[in-house]
C-alpha cells in the first residue's frame, strides 16, 4: 500500500468498511510510514471530538413550514 492508497483507506477504516485484507494492509504501512500514521490518529481525533458534540435540533423558525 502506498500514501495515496493510505489516505483513502483511512477514511474506509475509521466508517468501519475497510476489508480486513486492506486493514492489515493499512496497519503495516502506518507501522513504517509517520506521515499516514499521524494523519489516521488527527482523523480518528477529529471523529471522537465530533462524537462527543451535543446534536442541534432546528431552530423555531426552520420547521419546514411557510407563513405569509
């Protein structure tokens, strides 16, 4: 697997649809390469922050309905 191949990996793995093939694949080249190991851990991160964010409803006048 190659850089370009890590980056779009990373994206699969973290959605949990990376192949388990690809996943080994993926673990070993992150294993020897500090550029795509650090982008899959600033991505993982980005998606944890995210989990942890309160959902926002819409606000009272975004309801979907039209007042003249």
């Amino acid at each position: 697997m190659n850089c370009t191949q890590a980056q779009h990996a990373i994206q699969l793995d973290l959605d949990g649809e990376l192949p388990w093939l690809k996943k080994r694949a993926l673990q070993r080249h992150t294993a020897r390469c500090r550029t795509c190991r650090e982008a899959w851990r600033q991505h993982r991160a980005i998606r944890q922050a995210m989990g942890r964010l309160a959902a926002i409803g819409p606000s009272c006048g975004l309801t979907g309905s039209k007042k003249r």
